[in-house]
C-alpha cells in the first residue's frame, strides 16, 4: 500500500536522499531525470481560462519570471533539505537580500547591519534605501555591545553575513537573532560561503 508507510513520508529521508528526490515532479512522459522546462509561457484551453490563471482564481504557471516547474522542484527541494515551511529563490544573491530587506522595511524604519559586508549589499543599505527613508547603522560583527547598543524602537530587520564577504568575519548568529527577535526584528542572513 503506498503512502501507508510512514517512511515515504519526504520529511523522514535521509539527507542524501532530500537533495536528490525531493521536490520531484515527473511529467506524463515518466522521465528518469529532472525535467527542465524552459519555456517562458505556458498554454491554455481558453482566453477565460488565462484570465483566471493570471487572476490567481486557478492554480498553476503564468509566466517562468513569477515561477515555473523547475523552479518549483528546486524550491521545494531546497524547503524539504532545510525543513522549511516553503521556499523562495531568486536569480541571484543580490535579487535575494534586495527582496528579504525591502519586504521587511518602509520610510521611518532602521536596519541594523555589520560592517563587514559584501560590496553590494553595503550599497544598498548606505545608497538605495535612503532614498526611501530607511536608515541603517552598521557595527563591528563579533562585537555583542554594539549590537545591543544600536538596536532603536524602528529597527525592523538587522543584515548579516556568515562568514562576511569577502573578509570572512565571524558573528554569533545565535546572539544577534536572539537580540533582534527581543527588539521585534527580522534577521536576514546571508551565508553565501556556508552550505544549506
């Protein structure tokens, strides 16, 4: 009987076996490998029936930039390795803290960050979200004090690296989202070095 055995369940496989099968989804051909779909569209029976896609009213692929089955497989994949709720990815690292940092913030609000930060993230944070009224205070990242000294009524999200790039530095992750979290924050982190 399958689906009886609670050893089928995804959640209950060994990692090995996450990253290879989880997220899986074979199209009617039965392939053996992941498919790739690269199509930037998708069919349909009618223009109602497109309308109701693109309204959200049926479920299902509008347009690959929103999301597309491959994607969908590796979100899921990657949700099921991490024991995540869900997943989202995004084409690349920048698009990523971009979207975690500006769906978290608006005018009025702070970030908190450490100094030791990738180029580009850096930017972001003392160049983009001014514009828009956000401020940000970076500190020493291993240094707990000024972590705790900086933290404002408005701190909405604190942005950290770990390891930092490029210079590698080391934070206590475990004490930063604990400060955050007693401050109402959101804790983006970025681990471009570290593995899932």
């Amino acid at each position: 009987m399958s689906g009886s055995d609670p050893s089928d369940s995804p959640e209950s496989w060994a990692p090995a076996t996450k990253a290879i099968r989880g997220g899986l989804t074979r199209s009617e051909h039965g392939e053996t490998a992941e498919a790739l779909y690269l199509t930037q569209s998708f069919v349909y029976a009618s223009a109602e029936a497109a309308n109701a896609r693109f309204a959200g009213e049926d479920p299902g692929f509008v347009y690959s930039r929103y999301a597309n089955p491959t994607v969908k497989m590796f979100e899921d994949r990657l949700a099921l390795i991490e024991g995540a709720e869900s997943c989202r990815t995004a084409a690349s690292g920048m698009a990523a803290i971009f979207t975690a940092l500006s769906g978290l913030v608006r005018a009025g609000d702070h970030i908190l960050a450490s100094r030791a930060l990738f180029g580009s993230c850096r930017w972001l944070l003392t160049e983009y979200f001014p514009r828009f009224g956000v401020e940000t205070t970076t500190v020493d990242g291993p240094d707990l004090a000024q972590w705790e000294a900086a933290f404002r009524p408005n701190t909405r999200a604190v942005l950290i690296e770990s390891p930092a790039n490029p210079l590698l530095e080391m934070v206590d992750v475990k004490a930063i989202c604990d400060l955050a979290h007693a401050a109402g924050a959101k804790v983006v982190v970025d681990n471009v070095f570290a593995t899932p």
